[in-house]
C-alpha cells in the first residue's frame, strides 16, 4: 500500500476506534502501535515508550494542570453566581439586560478559568433557571450560555492555545494576546444579538415586570466581583509586562485563586479543598494523557511517512491561500462536530502545519482562526458538549429547544471566522503591539 492508502486507512480506523468509546488517549496509543507492527518495523515500536515519555517531560505542559487548578477552584466556589448577580444589577434596565449579565459573566469566568463546559456550567447553573423565570424565551437562554460558555477556549487563559503553541512552537504569551480582542468582539457581538432578541419580546409583550436596584445595591454587587478582577488584572500585568513565564503566572494565578476561595467564599475545610484538588488531578492526567497519546500518534504518521505524504499532496493541488483556508475550516467544522479540540489540534496540526508554514500564513492568526471554528463545534447541534452541559444544568428544557438555541449563535460565529479572514488584523493587533512582529 502507498503511504496516502494507508493514511486513508488509518483516519477511517482512527475515527472507528473512538466512536467505540474507548477513552481517546488509548485509543490514539493502540491505533498507533497496531500500525507500526502491520506496517513499521521492530524498531518504530520501540521508540513508543521513549516518545510518550518524552512528550511529558516538555516543560511547557506544566501551565495545563496549573490553569486547569484555577478553574477548577473557581468553578467550586460561588464565583458563578457572584458573577451574574453583580452584572444583573447594572444590566437590569436595558432590554435582554439579563441575558446580557450572563453573557458578560461568561466572558468574565473564561478569563479566569479557559475551560468551555466549566464556564457554561457555572453560569448556567444560576442563570438560566433565573433568566426563564423572568419570562426570558428558554431557547434564548440556553442558547447565550451555550456560546457563552465557549468563550473559554478563546479568552486567555485558554487551555486550547496552550496546546496549539506546544505543537506549533509558538508563543503562548502571543496566543494569548491575539485572543483578547476576538473574544471580547465576539461578547459585544453576543451581547447586540441578545438585545435585538429581547427588544422584539418585550414590544410584543410590553406589561413586562423591569426590576430595578438602588445604587448601594449596585455597588455592594460590584464589590463582589472585585476579587475577580484582582486575578485577571494580576495574570495580565504579570504575564504581558514580562514578569514571568505562563507557567509562572499559572501558578500565581492558581495561588491567587485558592486564596480567594479560602478567604472570600470560606472553602477553608479539608473535605472541600480535596475535591477541588481531587477534580483538578483527574482532568489534568486527562488532558495531558492525550498529549502523551497524540505524541505517539504523531510520530507513527511521521514513522510510517504519512504527515509527509500527506504535506506533499495538499502542495500538489496549488491551491491560493483563501482556497486553502476555506478547506481547513471546513476540515475543522466537521471535526469538531465529534471531537474535543485539544485532539484535533494534536491529531491535525502535524499535518496542517507544514502546509501553513509553505503557504505564509501567520500561524497567531490560524490559531484564533481555528479556536473559533472549535467554538462552533461545542455547541453544533448534534454532538455538541456544551449543549449536553446546558442540558444537565437546565434538565426542564428539552434537548431540541437548547440545540436551536444554539443555532444563531454559530451563525454569528460563522460570520465573524468570515470577518476574521477579511480583517486578520482583530488577532494580531494586540500581540505585534505589544510584543513586536513574530
């Protein structure tokens, strides 16, 4: 067989295995060493263990469990409702004022915690019982914590970029940056739309009941997301003013974060910090599983000469790069549709890369690019995950009603990966400014 045949067979087994429900971390490692032993050699096999260890050993990877501590600790203290109160007080008076607070909310916890399923859980828990019962359209609802909730992925710290700039050799501290003015871009965009929806509402029903706050009642709200905003203001002063590496300012803002829930919310005793701890460990030795077994699956595509066949062939079609970025994307979008993102980063930027590298294209840029188009998958109806998060935190709304929630809000993302390419400069604006040219 030729390398592309068995580069073909290899996807259609590679996807059968995981469809099975083995964890994908084996199920990368067993496709890899059953392919070495048809196709490789004694000596590719033995290289195994070596390479798996190897990809652990990078010192990169100790953000990962640090940055997944601080949203694990956040996600454990009432961070999410403090959130959504505070910002509902200030909101309150503007039409989808509510939706907006959870909007903002989700912005604000993605900033500190870079996981998706942990935003949309902790905001959703408290704010879409509290949106419905304020008559706002469940559909709505869902749909704004679903998409806010990818945000985490996007918005620095984000545990999506740090893998990119593993695999790809590119700076974390400018994929962090070129992160910023994209994610807030995207909560104006969400936050407009929440607007226009609950604008057309309330003329249709307009004995709607408006709450209002005094404003002691605002600022005691604002007081309480203060402690929030220490963390943000301490990661980015600390990381962007060159102070410290990201693994460094993962551990001060993980530091910072277990001080905040032991001062400020009481989660001082043994039981609830071996929780945090206890979830902490099992989604880091997760994630960093399937870096271990994608680095093993990685080299297999390498050994067996497939990455390069396959580099070779996507070079014979001369495509132009809008042609090329079309496909990706489009390679992407089904993707992610079955896939969580850090394994198709793993699994594909192999492949990807040496193609983005030959065409010129800044690799900052693919990766907001590509983060965005991995957004739409978490909340693409049918396999979503952030749609079955929202499911299990808002079980009275039925599945169909969050997925076409869901569905304007990957619209408006659709749009803007679109005003992205136009515009590249959204991602690396920041980064250049701030750092300098790449």
């Amino acid at each position: 067989m030729s390398e592309l045949e068995i580069g073909a067979l290899l996807f259609a087994v590679t996807f059968a295995v995981l469809f099975s429900g083995i964890p994908i971390s084996f199920g990368l490692i067993l496709v890899s060493i059953g392919f070495l032993y048809f196709f490789g050699d004694a000596g590719g096999l033995s290289l195994i263990p070596n390479t798996f260890v190897g990809e652990l050993s990078n010192f990169a990877l100790l953000t990962i469990p640090l940055f997944v501590l601080l949203g694990c600790t956040i996600g454990a203290s009432r961070a999410g409702k403090d959130l959504y109160d505070s910002l509902h007080r200030w909101m309150c008076k503007i039409p989808g004022g509510l939706v907006i607070a959870n909007i903002l909310g989700c912005g604000l916890f993605a900033a500190m915690c870079g996981s998706s399923p942990a935003t949309a859980a902790a905001i959703g828990r408290v704010g879409i019982p509290e949106m419905i019962r304020r008559n706002v359209s469940p559909r709505l609802a869902t749909g704004a914590i679903a998409a806010g909730g990818t945000l985490g992925i996007l918005i620095p710290p984000s545990l999506t970029f740090i893998i990119y700039g593993i695999v790809t050799h590119t700076s974390i501290a400018r994929l962090f940056l070129a992160g910023v003015v994209p994610g807030l871009m995207l909560v104006a965009i969400f936050a407009a739309y929440a607007w226009g929806s609950s604008y057309r509402q309330l003329r249709n029903n307009p004995t709607q009941v408006i709450e209002s706050y005094t404003l002691s009642e605002k600022m005691s709200g604002l007081i309480r997301i203060l402690p929030f905003l220490a963390i943000i203001i301490s990661v980015t002063v600390v990381m962007y003013g060159g102070f410290a590496t990201p693994s460094e300012v993962a551990a001060i803002a993980a530091f910072l974060a277990l001080v905040m829930v032991v001062v400020v919310y009481r989660t001082w005793r043994l039981t609830e910090l071996w929780l945090i701890m206890r979830e902490a460990v099992r989604e880091s030795c997760m994630i960093l599983m399937i870096v271990a077994g994608a680095a093993v699956y990685a080299y297999m595509m390498s050994y067996l000469y497939i990455t390069q066949s396959l580099a070779e062939w996507m070079f014979s079609w001369n495509l132009g790069n809008w042609e090329l970025i079309l496909i990706l994307n489009v390679f992407l979008l089904i993707a992610g549709f079955f896939l969580p993102a850090v394994s198709i980063i793993l699994m594909s930027m192999p492949v990807i890369l040496p193609v983005l590298v030959h065409s010129n294209i800044d690799l900052v840029w693919f990766a907001v690019m590509m983060t965005i188009n991995l957004e739409i998958g978490l909340i693409h109806p049918p396999l979503g995950l952030n749609l079955f998060v929202i499911r299990g935190v808002a079980p009275e709304v039925p599945l169909r009603d969050v997925m076409m929630g869901a569905l304007p809000f990957v619209g408006l993302m659709l749009f803007f990966i679109v005003l992205l390419a136009v515009f590249p400069g959204i991602a690396t604006w920041l980064p250049v400014t701030l750092m300098g040219p790449a």
